[in-house]
C-alpha cells in the first residue's frame, strides 16, 4: 500500500534524490546521505548577481544546496529592475551581490550565502578552489574566459597526461541575448573549456575610423564619431564616463549636429545609450529558462542524478522555438585546459629573468606576471605590500624556490596580449629543468 | 523616476508598442505551484497589465522547497494569496489579484469566468481539465497555453485558432534590394555612376548595390535576359565583380562579391508568402479581421502594381560608401516603399468600404508596418488538443517512435498522458507516494501500451527505462525544472501579447535528462 512521506520541504526533490533511477550519472547513490551532503558539504560560487546570477542563486537554493556564494562587482542600477527580480527600486545604488544573497536567504530558510562585493581577480586563486562547482552568470566574454582559466589551473595531468578527475573543477556558464541563449557544462580536461571553443564567441565588429571621420551613413555612425573622436578633441584631458548623465548627454547633442550635417536620419538618445554602452537587450524570460538549465546541470554534476547535458545547449525563441544541444570537442592544444605550457629552464635563471621570458614567449605574451607555485606567492606585481614582501625573490634562482623539483607547475598571472587586446589572465606552466637527471628525481619525490 | 527607464532594455527588443500591448493585457494563471509561479513572475517583470491567480490549495511544508514565492510565513495559508502579494512586491504597476479556488471548479462550473482574460496560462493541469478549458477558451476566443513541468519532463503548448503576425522580427532575412529588377529610379542612379570613374577614392565608395544593380543588368544583356543560375555561372559572375578591382583595399568590391547571392535571389514571393494570400482567409467580408483585409490588399498589389512583387521594405543595410551617395540611395528606397505604400493604403480603403466597414478604421501606421513587413509575415494556427488527442497522425507518431532524436520526447510526451490515465483511475500519480513502486511501474506500462494500442500504434512500445524514470519522477515539481517550463511559457506569451516574432507551434516536450527536448507535431 502506498504510503504519504511525512511533510518534508524537500518532498519533490527526495523523489529524485533518494530512489534508483535508469537514466543516471555513473556515479549516483541514492539516498538519504545524498541528500544531506548536498545540503552539508556541496559548495557552488556563483559568479555574477545580475540577470542569471539573481535567477542561478533562487535556482540553486531551491535545488537541494544550502552553501552557496556570489560575486559581484557591480551596484543595482534602475534599468536592472525589468529581470533582477531580487532587486527593488529601494535598493538602487547598492551591491547586487549584497542585496541579492540577503533577499534569498529571507525566502528560503536554512541557506546560506556569502556574497563577495568586488572584482573577479580580486580574489587569490585559493579562493576558487574551494568550491565544488563555479556557475556563471557572466554577460563578458573577458570575465568568463578569466574564471575558465582559473578553473583550468587547478586541474593536474599524470604522468601520461592524462587529467585527474580529483583536480577537475566543473563549471556551468549560460548567457543570454534577447530571446536568444546558451547553457554550457565545462569539465576541464573532459569537456572542452571557453578557451577550446572561444571561437563560439567572435570579436565585436568595430566601425573603422576613417568611416566614422569621413563617411558616415548612418546614426550608429554619428553617435561613435562624437564619442570617440569628438571628445577627445573637444573635451581632451577629461575620461569620458558613460554613467555621467551629463556626458551622455554631450555626446548625443554632438551625434545630432553630425548627423544633420550629413542628413542622416536616426539618432535618439536611447540609441546614444545603446551604442556607447554597447547595450545587449535583456529579458526576464530569457534569464530565467537558460539559468534554470544551467543549476538543472548542476544539480546533476553534484548528485549524479540524472544525465548530464553534453556539453551545450542552446535556446533560441525568435521565430518559433528551438532547443539544440551540441557536443563540442576539446582543442587538443588548448593552452588553458591543457597540461600547461612546457618550459624548459636551466637550474640558474633567476625568477626576474623567467617574468621577463614569458613576455616575448610566443604562445603565452603575458606581460607583468605575478608567479604563484603551490599556492605561494613567489612574486607579486600587486598589492605594494606583497610586492615589497616578494621583490626579494626576483633575484633568486627559480629552481631553489621550486624547492629543487626538478619538473613541476607554476601560475603566471598577468596581462594577455592578444589580438592587440589586452586581458587579465591565467596561464599554467610545466616548468622543466635540464640537466636533472630521473634519479634526482626520484630522490625528491621519495624525500617529500 | 521614468517608467521607461526601468524597462528600457526590454523596449530595445520589443518597443513601445509591444510594451502598451502588454501593460494592457490581463492574465489568468490557473495553479500557482513553481510552474505557475515562475511563468507569472517573467510577465509581472515585464509590466504587463493585471494577473489574476487562481489556486484552492494552501500552503505546506513541501511547497517551501521548490516555490521563491511562499515562505515559513506562508505555511496553512492561500497559496494563490501568498504567491499573489510576492507578485506585487516585484512590480506595483501590475494589478495582481488572486481567487481562493480550484481551477477545477471554475472549468466545471464557471466557463464564462474566462472569457474576461487577454491570456489564460494553465499549469499542472490533468489531461480531462485541459480538454475541457481548451473547448471554453476557444468558444470565448482568449489565448491559452498549457506548462507542465512532471519530474524530469513537462511540456508547454499553445491553443489559440489563429494568430497573425506582422512584426515577425526573423533573425536573418534577405534585404529587399530588387538588384536585379530594380525600378526606374533605382536603375537612374546607377546609371548617373560611372564603374571605370579614375578618382580611386570615387571608385572604391560607389555602394555595392549600384555595383551589383549595373553587373546584373550587364549580365542580363549579354545573356537572352536570364540571371546567373549554375554554379559555373555564379563565379563566373564573381569573377566579373573581381576583375573591376582597381586595389587591394576596395571594401565596396568586396562587399559586392559577399553579396552577389542577392543578385541571383529569385524574384516574385516565397511560398510562404503565397500560402498566406491564397489562404481562402483572404477572400474578406464584414467579419473579416484588419490583417486579413490587408492581406487581400496585398494581394491585389501583387497582381497590379507590384507585378509579382511585395511593396519595397525601403531599408537598405549599410555599406561602404561615400556619404552622398548612401544618403541619396537611402532616399530612392524609401520614395518607392512610401509610393508602394499608399497604393496598398487606398488599396485597403477600397477594400474596407466595400465589405461596409469605415474606410479609415485601420490606422495608417498599421498599414506603413504591414507593408514593410510583407515579406515576413505570419500565421499560426492551433488545432483543438482533444483533436490531437483523438485522432493524433498515425505516420508522425509512428516515425518519431522510431527516430532516435525523438524517442524520448515523444515517450514523455504519451507516458504524461498515461500518468493522467492512472490518476484517474488509481487517484494518485504513479509514484507520487513511496512503496508500492513495482505495482505503479506496471500499471504505468500497461497504461502506455493501451493507449499506443488505441492510437493505433500497435506493437510499439516504450522502453522500460523511460517508463521505471516516470515511476521515479512521482509527479514531483522540481524547482529547476518549473524555472525552465515557466520560462518557456512566459516567452510564449510575451509573443503572443506583443504579436511580434514568431509563436512555438505544437507540442514542447521538455526533456531533462540530455536537454533533447522536441517541439512534436502529431495533428
Ligand atoms: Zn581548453
């Protein structure tokens, strides 16, 4: 005979969690302890607080998980309020991920969240390792590829390069444009990470200046004209700062006077706003499907409960509706999820002479590298303080600081050049000494 | 502050127009569980003008685990009241008001409730219920979409009788640019362009459609009045377009290469287009509506002044060009789709005396957005789901059964109807209550294997995986899931409200085991 379960707020999620299904992950093992170490011991990082963030974060303390963190750099602004439904008009000017960890956790008792109001690279690179699974709420395509290279350091290779799944660090990033979305799943090292596949994301086009000089055509045109040429000649000295009302203003009023001149007609101040910020259209609806596939996913990467999608989905809503998941393939060569870079060293160089090397080194052009190994900081560009701490170190012989191991990993991070843009960013590095021979090696690995 | 500010980045999408038809549209949601709720929460977001809950059951402990809108306080209380005043708080320029009542009593005994909504939304309901609204929602002519969400699956479908579209918004679309039949201004200002001009900086801003308009009509001489249509033909084309390079860095030839493939585009309408205006919908009377009677103007532009063709969208993309000549081709495309335009305006004038309506009750931007979205349009037609239900295509059933890529969608799509087989006739969902497991799943199984059976399907089966996970699923809302559903069925309705871009047509099943859900069309 059928029985009722006593009254439980998890009564729909037990059903999934605590009986034997068909269509599962490998590993799950249903159950009671299931249930209670995805409340106790499950960590997830979410990583921006504004139209998936506020969506992954009511998502996610509604799927089982009770330990969970946001950052967010950003401050609520009025045009937030269409979708980032954790928000009110009260709350202008305040911290999204402030606001958006207090309002959940006054709706659902028993979770908590720990938002963290500041920059992505503010944090050291520990602090990343600490959770289970990252999801990104993330509308850069910057800030993405910096938290994929920070999950990608931390996976390691055997000895046949093969990755180990105990260092893999899964992701699960969605993105929105409209009626238009994706949700992706990233297991470094399984999976292709945002770098094998960055291509998915393609440069913004630019108009060219000598367009904007001499032909203009259309309002676009104008509007960048007056932001990009017209300021500087006028206003030289002072930045231009699209949050200053005034300033936005400025540039409209000179959008318009170019395009009277040329007899073009379009130029409204909402178009000004849009081009300059480069505005992406956004929608609750759009938010709430693609965060809900993306803390679906990792529910599922936590508990094993189901399949998992493999690897990306995508969500378009413009002419009827289409869903298509497709699977990816790792670029073999990726410099990000890879085992890292191989760098062979004599036992000599200096760590001053090894920071100057990776900024001519052809496939990695990163410039003012602050080095961690292990954890350790060796040298570090910034903040003063631990500049000063570490300076002293520059002058050491890098194989000394590495504790004479012969082969092992480092972190570069730093500034990226690449395609004339520069980015903040992470690189791993197989450091390998020559001239150390296996028995050395086996020496230190037997004495460590 | 400006209500405009707080939405402006929906208005980039949907404008002021589709933000006014919203913020009139009155809403119905019939049960307020995650499904319902989250569907709403979207809408109320988008400021549309007043929802009205409806929902008998009050709030228990299970309820805090997978619904944002009741918390600890709302425990023993209406859930429809406790969901109702979250709603608010969200937006106050919404009108949000909430019955005290099961959605089931209002279709049994209040059909005339309905017919006040713009929009009913009706979630979790059990196949009997939805037969029974879908008949009352059709008969009062008010939209309905159904969202389900039922463990991993759930579903999402629209009945309206028909929905027509202007503004269709399609991601990519041919620029209407007529290169290769262009009209006699058109034709003069390419004509007043000199191709072998010696100025460099002349020639490399002559717009590629001046460009590809003299090739084509080069082309077009020298071959009996026929386009390029092989493939030999088409680079042979290209080649002609590269051979009047004068440098490396002439974008305009460039351009004109890339979009050589819009001079060899066929002239006169899509098939889509001449469905629409042979649609017996275009033979119009009295009760005809402002869409159709345009269509039937269209259709007589078509056979007249248009001579084949829709009248000219007037936009052009932009190109490389020199600033006067952009300006002054920009103009002649505008001049001949306003001229084009009051052709069909007293076209429709025409049309509407005759039928005895008064001439000028469809506004004239209404008209102006019609014609430039000629080529666009769109209608949707939704049949009755008991239709589907009764007598749903053997040879669509039979071949998604048998494609791998639809297996699973169209096995949830029988096994929802089978759970609701098995509620009706054991009062529980198979597997909504612990123990007695293996008894559910062969009830489950028997049930889906009589109802394939009945829809003639003989001999098909599900595979036992599929049926043992529904067991598992036991009716079970899971939190995500209803996000993603609810998602889905706001979008819909944001569509369907706006009338811009295109409506889902059939059935979504969502899978959530993979993410291969399917749209199924089974009527
Ligand atoms: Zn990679």
């Amino acid at each position: 005979m059928a029985d009722a379960a006593p009254p439980s707020k998890s009564r729909d999620l037990d059903k999934l969690l605590l009986r034997p299904g068909n269509l599962v992950g490998p590993t799950f093992d249903p159950g009671v302890q299931l249930r209670d170490d995805l409340q106790e011991y499950a960590k997830i990082l979410v990583v921006g607080a504004g139209g998936l963030g506020c969506e992954l974060l009511k998502d996610l303390a509604l799927s089982g998980f009770k330990n969970l963190e946001v950052i967010d750099m950003d401050r609520i602004e009025v045009t937030n309020l269409n979708r980032q439904f954790l928000f009110r008009l009260e709350d202008v000017g305040k911290p999204k991920a402030e606001v958006a960890a207090k309002r959940v956790m006054e709706r659902v008792s028993g979770v908590n969240i720990v938002p963290h109001f500041c920059r992505i690279e503010d944090k050291d690179i520990d602090f990343y390792s600490d959770f289970n699974i990252i999801a990104l709420g993330l509308d850069s395509i910057e800030a993405r590829s910096y938290i994929n290279a920070v999950a990608c350091s931390f996976l390691e290779y055997d000895s046949d390069n093969n990755p180990r799944e105990e260092t893999m660090k899964p992701m699960v990033d969605g993105g929105t444009e409209g009626f238009k979305g994706h949700a992706r799943v990233i297991v470094p090292g399984v999976t292709p990470c945002f770098e094998c596949t960055i291509w998915l994301f393609p440069p913004q086009v630019k108009f060219p200046l000598c367009t904007l000089a001499e032909t203009p055509r259309n309002a676009a045109h104008c509007i960048e004209y007056a932001h990009l040429i017209k300021w500087d000649e006028v206003r030289s000295g002072k930045a231009f700062d699209p949050d200053n009302a005034d300033h936005m203003k400025w540039v409209y009023d000179e959008a318009v006077k170019r395009a009277e001149l040329f007899g073009i007609p379009g130029v409204t101040y909402s178009l000004t706003q849009g081009v300059v910020k480069n505005i992406i259209p956004a929608i609750a609806s759009t938010n709430a499907i693609i965060s809900a596939a993306c803390a679906l996913e990792t529910l599922k990467i936590a508990s094993a409960f189901s399949k998992t999608l493999s690897n990306y989905l995508t969500y378009n809503g413009v002419e009827g509706l289409h869903t298509k998941v497709t699977e990816f393939v790792k670029d073999k060569d990726c410099l990000v999820c890879g085992p890292g870079v191989l760098i062979e060293l004599d036992t000599t160089v200096t760590l001053q002479e090894f920071i100057d090397m990776l900024e001519g080194h052809p496939k990695l052009l990163i410039s003012k590298a602050s080095i961690t190994y292990h954890g350790k900081n060796l040298y570090m560009q910034a903040p003063p303080v631990l500049e000063e701490m570490t300076r002293s170190n520059l002058n050491l012989p890098l194989y000394d600081l590495m504790d004479k191991i012969p082969k092992d990993i480092l972190h570069a991070i730093g500034t990226i050049n690449k395609d004339n843009k520069k980015s903040s960013g992470l690189r791993k590095l197989r450091v390998d000494f020559k001239g150390i021979d296996g028995i050395t090696d086996m020496d230190m690995a037997g004495g460590a | 502050m400006e209500p405009k500010t707080k939405y402006d980045r929906q208005l980039r999408i949907w404008g002021e127009q589709g933000q006014a038809a919203l913020e009139k549209a009155s809403i119905c949601l019939l049960n307020c569980g995650p499904t319902g709720s989250e569907t709403l929460k979207n809408l109320v977001l988008g400021g549309v003008g007043s929802i009205t809950i409806v929902d008998g059951s009050k709030v228990e402990l299970g309820d805090l685990g997978n619904n944002f809108m009741v918390d600890e306080s709302s425990l023993g209380q209406s859930k429809a009241k406790c969901v109702c005043s979250f709603l608010q708080e969200l937006n106050d320029a919404v009108k949000a008001k909430f019955i005290e009542e099961y959605p089931q009593a209002l279709i049994d005994t209040n059909t005339s409730f309905f017919s006040q909504f713009t929009v009913v939304v009706a979630t979790q309901l059990v196949e009997e219920s939805m037969v029974k609204l879908d008949r009352i929602c059709r008969q009062a002519n008010v939209m309905l979409i159904f969202a389900r969400s039922y463990g991993l699956t759930g579903l999402v479908r629209i009945s309206v009788k028909e929905h027509t579209v202007i503004e269709s918004k399609p991601d990519h679309f041919l620029d209407d640019l007529r290169l290769n039949n262009p009209w006699p201004e058109l034709r003069g200002f390419a004509e007043a362009i000199d191709l072998n001009v010696q100025d460099p900086v002349a020639h490399k801003h002559i717009p590629y459609v001046v460009i590809l308009v003299k090739m084509a009509d080069e082309w077009i001489k020298s071959h009996g009045g026929a386009l390029p249509s092989t493939r030999e033909e088409k680079r042979e084309f290209k080649e002609l377009l590269k051979a009047r390079m004068i440098a490396m860095d002439e974008d305009n030839y460039k351009e004109a290469i890339d979009a050589s493939f819009k001079v060899f585009a066929l002239r006169g309408i899509s098939s889509d287009l001449q469905r629409i205006i042979n649609d017996s919908c275009a033979e119009v009377d009295s009760s005809s509506s402002n869409f159709w009677v345009m269509v039937a103007a269209l259709k007589e532009f078509i056979a007249n002044e248009g001579g084949g063709e829709v009248p000219l969208e007037g936009s052009i993309p932009d190109m490389t060009s020199s600033t006067e000549h952009y300006v002054n081709l920009q103009k002649i495309y505008q001049a001949k789709s306003e001229a084009d335009f009051h052709v069909i305006e007293q076209r429709a004038r025409d049309i509407l005396k005759k039928i005895g309506r008064d001439p000028h009750s469809i506004p004239k931007a209404t008209i102006k957005s019609f014609c430039k979205n000629a080529r666009k349009l769109k209608v949707c037609r939704y049949h009755l789901i008991e239709d589907e239900y009764n007598n749903p295509s053997l040879a669509e059933l039979q071949k998604y059964l048998t494609d791998e890529d639809y297996s699973i969608a169209v096995g949830f799509y029988i096994l929802l109807r089978a759970v609701d087989c098995c509620a009706a006739n054991f009062n529980s969902f198979p597997g909504q209550f612990d123990g007695g497991m293996d008894e559910d799943i062969s009830r489950l199984k028997s049930t889906a294997v009589s109802l394939l059976n009945d829809l003639g399907c003989n001999g098909l089966t599900l595979t036992e995986d599929l049926i043992n996970e529904m067991c598992r699923f036991g009716a079970a809302e899971l939190h995500a899931v209803a996000a993603f559903i609810g998602g889905i069925a706001s979008q819909e309705v944001i569509k369907l409200i706006t009338k811009q871009f295109v409506p889902m047509s059939g059935t979504y099943i969502f899978n959530g085991i993979d993410h291969k859900s399917q749209l199924l069309t089974l009527y």
